[in-house]
C-alpha cells in the first residue's frame, strides 16, 4: 500500500504508515497565492492500492477541498484503488432535514469523495452511522470506544463508575462503553434551545456519590458537557470526567473545559490539536493502531 497525507493529521498519518510498516509517500498539498489548493505527487501511484489520510475537520471546507483535490490527483495517476481514510467526518451533524428547506450536507459530501474517485472509505465513529448508505462505495465504519474502554480499565478503579451519556442520540455509546467496563448506565436528558446551546433537564438514573465517565461522540463547544458536569454534580454525584471521540473544539471550549468541574477529558487524535488547545486536563489518545488494523 502507499500513504499519503493531506494537512489535517500529518501526525496521525505518519503513525498509521508505520503501524502498517510503511512510511508516507512522497506527496503534499500546495497553496497558490490566492489560497486555492493543489498537490503534487512526487511518486509513481501506478497500479498502487493507496490511502488518503485526512480528516475534514476545521477549517472543514479547506480540508474537505485538499481530500478532493488529492482523491483526483491520484485516479489521474492511475492507482488501482484508493480508500479515503477520514478519522473525523465533518458536516455529519447535518445528516436530515431537521426543518423544512435545510440542506442534508452529510449526502453532499459523501457525493464529492464518491465523484473524485474514492472506491472505499474509512472513517470513525460517524455522528449519525446511516451516513453509510449516503456512499455507492463501501464505507468501514470504525468505533473508539474499546479504544477508551482499554484506557479506563487501566487507569480507573472501575468498583463506583456511572457511564452517562449526555443525550439521547448518545445512548448506544454510552451502553457500548459501559457494557465493556462492566459497570452501570445513566442518561441525560438534554435540549438544544438554540444551536450550540444545550440544557439539562433531567437525569434518568442513579448517579448519587457516584464517579461518573461521560461519554460523546463530539466535544464542540463543550456546551453539553460542562453544563452537563455540573448539573450531574449538583444532583449528586462525586466526581465528573469525560471522554469523546472527537476533540472539535470550537468557539469558547479550552475556557469553559478548563473553567468546567471535569477531573480529566480523554479524547483521540481524529482531530489534531494545536498547542493552544493542549491543556493539562486534556489527554489524547492515539487511534493509530485502530486505522493500521482496519488497514
Ligand atoms: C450532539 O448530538 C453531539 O453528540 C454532541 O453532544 C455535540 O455535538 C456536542 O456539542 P457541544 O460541545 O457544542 O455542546
């Protein structure tokens, strides 16, 4: 196989490479003066089976345009099959038309990979997992939550754990991580006022004196969550920590995480995270070994 790499995880897809006993091939995105995008691949793909590691997570349209732009540089050249691997899919949050007259971005998207030349698709823990079907190609749907169970069980005493998930969309996550630790499940019962507003109207569940794990596929804001902590503190429980998937990050959140009562927020590396964002509360983990397994 060869491996290449857009911007978004350069990281993260030099360690894939590896764990697959390769490096990355020698390809790379350029910038114009007026910012539009190309790449230049510097190698024969003649023939090649070849992997697009990118992830279309902010600035989500620039990601997006360099997985197309490197997706068509490489059917140009002949590959015999390219597999776009999108560790974090964007645009997912916009998978149906939640009121009359919305776009349903996620179908978009998944045309443009398609139309480019992908031939498969490799991604995680998708926000919505019928994002599948809006691919012709095969997608494999790949999931963290073992890869944050392994970490609990090492580094938690798991006999007073409460797994919650913040909302109803989060339930079978949730039950996921917490049939893997053995311990019991709660769930909040969030509303979204506005977009990027939530609120916490009830808990359904026992969570008193409890050490409480919850669980996400998305930490955007980090409106969900630390609303979502205190309120869980505030009807009874010891302590809060959190894990996701997806370390979006946007707007306020490093503020509100850092400002939040959460002990510890486990995240993977779907999401490259600068330096500004790495604060101490935070730990990542990598999803490396996942993707150069499921390679
Ligand atoms: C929503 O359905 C998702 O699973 C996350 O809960 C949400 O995207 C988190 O967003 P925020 O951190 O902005 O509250």
């Amino acid at each position: 196989p060869k491996f290449f790499s857009c911007s978004a995880n350069k990281g993260l897809a030099e360690k894939i490479a590896d764990s697959c006993g390769c490096s990355l091939s020698n390809g790379e995105v350029y910038r114009f003066s007026d910012g539009e995008a190309t790449v230049r691949i510097e190698e024969s793909v003649r023939g090649a089976d070849c992997f697009i590691i990118q992830s279309t997570s902010a600035p989500a349209n620039e990601n997006l345009m360099e997985l197309l732009i490197m997706i068509d540089a490489i059917k140009r050249a002949s590959a015999s099959r390219i597999t776009a691997v999108i560790p974090y899919y964007g645009y997912a949050r916009q998978e149906r038309k939640a009121r009359a007259r919305d776009p349903i971005t996620a179908k978009l998207v998944a045309d443009l990979i398609t139309t480019a030349g992908a031939d498969r698709v490799l991604t995680l823990d998708l926000h919505a997992p019928p994002i599948q079907g809006f691919f012709d190609i095969p997608v494999d749907h790949l999931t963290a939550v073992p890869l944050l169970a392994n970490y609990y069980k090492k580094n938690k005493n798991l006999d007073n754990i409460t797994v919650v998930s913040p909302d109803m969309g989060g339930v079978t996550r949730a039950r996921d991580l917490a049939e893997r630790l053995g311990v019991p499940l709660a769930i909040m019962d969030k509303r979204r006022p506005h977009p990027n507003v939530a609120e916490i109207l009830n808990i359904i569940g026992d969570i008193q004196g409890r050490d409480i794990i919850v669980v996400d596929d998305i930490i955007d804001t980090a409106g969900t969550i630390s609303q979502g902590s205190q309120a869980l503190l505030n009807r009874g429980a010891k302590t809060v920590t959190a894990c996701c998937t997806h370390p979006v990050f946007s707007g306020a959140a490093i503020e509100r995480l850092q400002k939040s009562p959460l002990e510890e927020i486990i995240v993977t590396n779907s999401i490259n995270l600068p330096k500004e964002k790495q604060i101490e509360k935070i730990k990542v983990l990598s999803l490396a070994e996942l993707f150069g397994n499921a390679i």
